[in-house]
C-alpha cells in the first residue's frame, strides 16, 4: 500500500497549506486517498504535516476551507477525513481548544456556520457524522431550536442513532424528548444508545427527572423480554425500591432455565439458601421424574413442607394448571346447543355485576406463508361453564353466527383475550362471507397487555408464562399444534388435563379477576377491536371450499375405526416380521388413559426429530439419555454444523407428527434415517 506522507511530501502538499491554497489541497488530498485507500494513514499523516509547519494556524485555515470544498462530497470520506486531523490537533494541544473563534479567519467560520446550518434545515445529502462533528468541533451553537429538533428526529428515523446522542450532547439545554428517544433506542435493541443517552443528559437533569427515564428503561427492558438487562439495570440506578421483585424473578428465570437443560447439579448449586427456589426446583425435580435427586434435595435442605418423600410408584402433583372440577364442558355443534348457550349467557349476565367472558380460537398450525389460518373451534368461558363450538360442524348455522355477532358486540360482556387481535383477524378471514359477526368487538381487555401494567419486572411471552406468573402454574402446550380439523377430536384432546381448549379459555377468566383487584383501572382499559370487509372475491371463495373440504371430512368422520387408517398400523402391517406389536385402542378406556401415570404407559423411550444436511432423519434414545448432536454427525460423517434439531413446524411437515407425538417408524417423509440407541432399548 502507498504510503500517505510520501504521496504528500512529493506532491508539495505542505506548502499549499501555507500559501492558502484550499481548491489545490482538494484535489491531492483526493487524488492520494483514490490511491492510498488508508483513512488512519491518511490522517495521521495530515496532523505530522500540520505539527511540523512553522504556521500551525494558517495551516489549520486552509484544512478548514479545504473542509468547505469537499463538503458535499458523499462518494469519499475527505470531510470527515479533515475534521477528524482538526480535531487530533485540538485534543493535542497543538491547537487551542478555542481556536476556531480565536484563530480562524471570522470569515471561514462564518462560511462553515452557512452550510452547517442549511446542512441542518434541507435534505443536503451531507453525512450525518459530518455535520454533528463540526458543530461540536467549531463550536457552533447558534442554531435554533426548532431546526435542530427536526434534524434529530430525521436522524431517529433513520436510525443515525451515534449523531443524535452527539447532537443531544452539543445542546445539552434544549428539551428534548428524551422518553421518545429512549424507546426508539429500545425499539430497535440499541441498548448501548440508551445508556450513552442516560449518561449525556444526567449532569443536565434534575433527580427525580433522570431516576424516572431510569425507571422508564428498566420497564422498557422487561417488555422487551430482556430480564438479565433490566436486573443490572435495577442494580447499576439503584431502583431496588421501585423493583423490589426483580431479584427472584431473574433468579427464577435462570433456574428454568437450568432445568429446562436438566443441569439439576448446576440448579442446586445456583438456588443456594432461598428457600423459595429451593422448593421450586424441588417440584421441578419431581415434575421430570427425578424422584432421587428431589428426595436428595428435599433432606439437604429440611424442605419439609414439601410432603413426603416421594415414591416412584405414586403418581406426582402435576405441575400444570388444571380446570376445576366445578367447572362444566359442553360442546355446541348443533343448533340446539347454540341456544342453550346463549339462554346461559343472559343468565349469568342477569345476575352478575360483570359478566366475563374468556374467548380463544384453535385452528390448524399453518407453517407456509401462502397458507391461510382458518379457526376450526371457538372457546367460550362464562360463569362455571365452558363452551367448545365446532364453527366446522356448524358451518351452515344461521343461528351460530347471530349469536356470536351478539356476544361480540356487546360490552357488556366483558370479553377476555390473549393475543385476541390474532383470533379475531382468523375468525374474520375464515368466515368472510358471515358478516357482520367477527367484524368488530366491543367490550374487550388483553390480558397481556394489563399484566405487564400491574407488573414491570414481568417477562413472559405466552398464555403459559402468564398462568404460571398470575396463576402459580403453566399451561400444558402439549396438544397446541394439535390436528383441530379432525373430527372426531382424539379423545386425549376431550380428556388431557379436563381439556386443554377449555382451560385456554377460563384460565383467562380466572387472570382477569386477579388482575381487576390489582389494577384499579382495569375496567377502563376496555377497548374495541374492528376489522376491514373482505371484498376480495377470490378470498372469499377460497374460504368457502375450504370450509366445503372441512364440513365433508366431518361428515365422513362417521365412518367405522376400521375405515380409518392409521399410519403406524399401516406400516406394521406392511412388515409383519418386523416386530410383534399388540395394537390397543386408545378409545377402548379414554378416562383410565388420561389418568395413567408414567410406569403405566411405560414410556421407556423418545423420539427425537432431526434435521442432518437438510435431510430427515429420527434418534430413538432411552427416556433417561440425552442425544449428543456430535455424535450423530459423526455417525452421519457430516460436519457438527449439518445436524440440528428439527423445529416443531418442520416435525409436522417433514415427519408428519405434531411435537412429542413422533412414533419411531411411520414417518410423512419414506427416506427418513432412523437411529437407534443400543442402550436400553
């Protein structure tokens, strides 16, 4: 590479900078740097040339309108080239720190305030960085508030976020909008911003002005799902008063975490003399079916309150929530039971002071972009009951859908959602045709969105986190991608956990009434949800035969076990010397399947779905082992990088099984390699 001071010293460069020659500098500085390519050379090359000369300051004027002449050159860097060897000398004491009022010719300086300044109020194209440098290096800060207040939020738009903080630094006393700033900083994960920001404008604030924007970031964070972030926050501001509960929620993060790794020696470690995570871990243990290690923990910390030791042999307290036994399931998929429903509906209503009323929709997981979600069941929670309407079955009910519209706008009705939006946009487009019901509703409250109002610290990202948080328990999510087109429903669905698309609906009821005590605002936090017509034919066509598809597959639902294939069977039966299998119905006793414990099922070994060079391929392990994903790539003989575990919309496409459902054999694709542990099984 070329080196810079030689390029100058050949082409004279040092004595047009002494005889003012800015239009000259111009055109060696850019014909060297075309060449060299080397910013760092080239700068410090110009602040040797500048120190060595006899007249520092004429040298420096001529920088300084050499400036001016590459101003607007946006295809190199010169201007910001020269700024930055300016400002070298200035923070070396070759120059004084005020020489640009002391030194500079008052008729350079005021050509540089010029075209800062409609740098500032037009759409100059001149960097950013540029300009925010010179302002601070010519200390120019005569400019009005409202020109520099449009400039920096064109640069928050842009996402200019070093020049903002470098204009917030130059006018440290101007109003700016510094919650605005936070969030967008926040918005887009600059989280280095929004503490340089904090620590720019602290000296300018008064305390319980800055303590607030330090409240403000510590809740941006938790919204954001940052926890570890908003913990050293708390920590760094000293907000442990104001977010006295962040500690344990942190803590009890990680310890999930640990579990959810099945580190169980790292979790009882980390958990220490809190007795709280203590017991946590201890139900944790448990709940995975590590009996020894609970009992373990259970003695080392006199954790007596817990129960018993436990015994294998006796069924554990499940660790997710479970529908009270009070609480009636009743399926509307004729119209007979529609009316029921609603003559229930005004009951309950005619009697309660609020009448709430938890919504959810089920439909089938779609994974493809050019798919369309279309709601296959609609649940309804209200006093002590909880409708299941098939919106399949009822297809072609008049009445279904009038009484929905009525349910929906209705405000009296208090209607509880959780990521409601979503429901309704898929009830909207699944039934375009049945306007106006899923248009509109009234009389609506997320659950979300009020959690995180009551509770800063808290974190969590799904209807589960949320139970577990209000609730003290998670949901069970096994069955959420489950098929909820088929009819009939397997009877696990109905059964599992007095059923999972029930309790998704009154576990909203029960958040909402927690949360009405907590939070006096709650019933003013009621809004309306509305959606656009679907005028578009082809949108509304496409629905109906898919609806047409749905109503005949449950038509043909009717038809004997024996029509029914499946795959498993299938392929057994297409090698019967494989293996010797007694195939037992699962509807031969529903109730004691649903209540088996895990020695009864003998679950002896999982099924694991992976992805190795793109293709499908299947490891059974024994349920006490863990699958080495190195060893697998050895096996397969690709690199560590080619093996991954397989994502739950690629175990439903791919292998043709929802997520802990994947049998060993069977699967959707026929070239699936299968592996099988030699230990155990």
């Amino acid at each position: 590479m070329m080196n810079g001071v030689d390029v100058l010293g050949v082409s004279g460069f040092h004595a047009l900078l002494m005889a003012g020659d800015a239009m000259a500098c111009t055109s060696v500085l850019r014909d060297t740097f075309a060449q060299c390519r080397d910013f760092a050379r080239c700068k410090r090359d110009l602040v040797c040339m500048v120190r060595a000369s006899t007249d520092v300051p004429r040298c420096a004027a001529t920088l300084t309108a050499t400036l001016l002449c590459v101003w607007s050159d946006a295809t190199t860097p010169l201007a910001y080239l020269v700024l930055m060897a300016l400002s070298d000398l200035t923070s070396s004491g070759v120059l004084p720190t005020d020489w640009a009022s002391t030194v500079l010719p008052p008729a350079i300086r005021a050509e540089v305030a010029v075209v800062v300044e409609a740098a500032l109020s037009t759409d100059s194209g001149v960097s950013p960085k540029v300009v925010v440098k010179t302002l601070a290096l010519f200390q120019i800060d005569h400019i009005g508030l409202a020109v520099v207040m449009v400039y920096a939020k064109k640069l928050v738009v842009a996402g200019a976020y070093v020049s903002v903080l470098k204009c917030v630094e130059h006018f440290t006393w101007m109003p700016w909008p510094h919650m605005d700033m936070l969030e967008a900083f926040v918005a887009t994960k600059s989280w280095p911003m929004a503490e340089q920001l904090l620590k720019i404008i602290q000296p300018a604030l008064d305390g319980p002005t800055f303590r607030h924007l330090t409240m403000s970031l510590v809740t941006l964070s938790t919204q954001q799902q940052e926890l570890k972030r908003a913990h050293r926050y708390v920590h760094q501001y000293n907000l442990q008063d104001e977010f006295p509960n962040i500690d344990s929620v942190f803590q009890r993060e990680a310890l999930d975490k640990l579990c959810g790794q099945r580190k169980w020696a790292i979790a009882t470690n980390f958990v220490g003399n809190n007795t709280v995570l203590q017991v946590d871990l201890y139900h944790k243990m448990a709940a995975a079916g590590e009996y020894e290690l609970a009992n373990d923990l259970r003695d080392r910390f006199d954790l007596t309150d817990v129960g018993p030791r436990l015994d294998r042999t006796v069924k554990p307290r499940s660790i997710y929530l479970n529908l009270p036994k009070s609480i009636e399931i009743v399926f509307c998929d004729t119209d007979s039971t529609v009316h029921t429903m609603e003559m229930y509906f005004k009951e309950v209503l005619s009697r309660d002071v609020r009448c709430w009323v938890g919504v959810d929709v089920e439909w089938k997981a779609v994974f493809d972009k050019t798919e369309m979600a279309m709601a296959s069941i609609l649940q309804i929670a209200v006093g002590s009951k909880v409708f299941i309407v098939d919106v399949i079955a009822l297809e072609a009910s008049t009445m279904c859908f009038e009484c929905l519209h009525r349910l929906f706008t209705n405000p009296s009705y208090v209607k509880i959602g959780f990521g409601f939006a979503t429901d309704l946009k898929v009830l909207h487009q699944s039934f375009p045709d049945k306007l106006p019901c899923f248009q509109a509703v009234h009389g609506h409250v997320e659950v979300d969105t009020v959690l995180r109002h009551v509770a800063p610290t808290y974190s969590g990202k799904s209807l589960a986190d949320a139970t577990r948080f209000l609730l003290g328990k998670p949901l069970d999510k096994r069955h959420q991608l489950s098929k909820w087109e088929l009819r009939p429903l397997h009877p696990l669905q109905l059964q599992c956990d007095r059923m999972y698309a029930a309790l998704d609906a009154y576990c909203l009821v029960q958040m909402a009434q927690l949360l009405v005590n907590m939070e006096s605002s709650f019933m003013h936090r009621l809004t309306s949800l509305s959606l656009d017509v679907i005028d578009d034919k082809d949108a509304i066509q496409y629905a109906r035969q898919y609806r047409q598809l749905r109503l005949q597959r449950v038509m043909n639902s009717h038809l004997s076990d024996e029509d029914h294939v499946n795959p498993v069977v299938a392929f057994l039966q297409a090698h019967p010397n494989a293996v010797d299998v007694q195939v037992v119905s699962s509807a031969d006793d529903v109730d004691n399947a649903a209540a088996a414990t895990e020695s009864e099922l003998q679950v002896v070994g999982n099924s694991l779905c992976l992805m190795v060079n793109s293709a499908p391929h299947v490891a059974v392990l024994h349920r006490g082992h863990r699958l080495d994903l190195a060893c697998v790539a050895k096996a397969a003989g690709v690199s560590r990088r080619k093996v991954r575990f397989a994502t739950p919309q690629e175990c439903v496409q791919v292998f043709g099984y929802a997520p802990g459902t994947v049998p060993p054999i069977a699967h959707k694709a026929p070239d699936t390699c299968i592996w099988v542990d030699s230990y155990g099984l």
